[in-house]
C-alpha cells in the first residue's frame, strides 16, 4: 500500500510540474504575441512615414 501511495504522490507532482511548466509556456507564448502585435504596428507607421516621405520628393 505504501508503495502504491507513493507512486500516486509523484505522479501528481510530476502532473503539477507538467502544468507550472505549460503555464510558464503560455505566459512567453502570450508575450512573444503582444511583441509580435507591436513590431506590427512599428512597421505600418514606418511603411506610413516613407509613404509619406516619397511623396513629398
């Protein structure tokens, strides 16, 4: 019995490490995407600003 309860318990650690671990992952995945978002948006007001800049030439 004792055997079987240990077992148990480092399968539930080994499954609340797996969901730190997946957490962890989706925090860098959520800020690689607000990254992403705002390299976008830098790159259409520089696309804007050498629209803008060509035209006035």
């Amino acid at each position: 019995l004792q055997l079987y309860e240990d077992i148990i318990a480092s399968d539930a650690q080994t499954i609340q490490v797996q969901q730190d671990t997946m957490a962890a992952q989706q925090e860098t995945i959520r800020a690689q995407a607000q990254m992403i978002k705002n390299m976008r948006l830098l790159l259409e007001r520089q696309d804007e600003r050498i629209e803008e800049l060509e035209r006035a030439v």
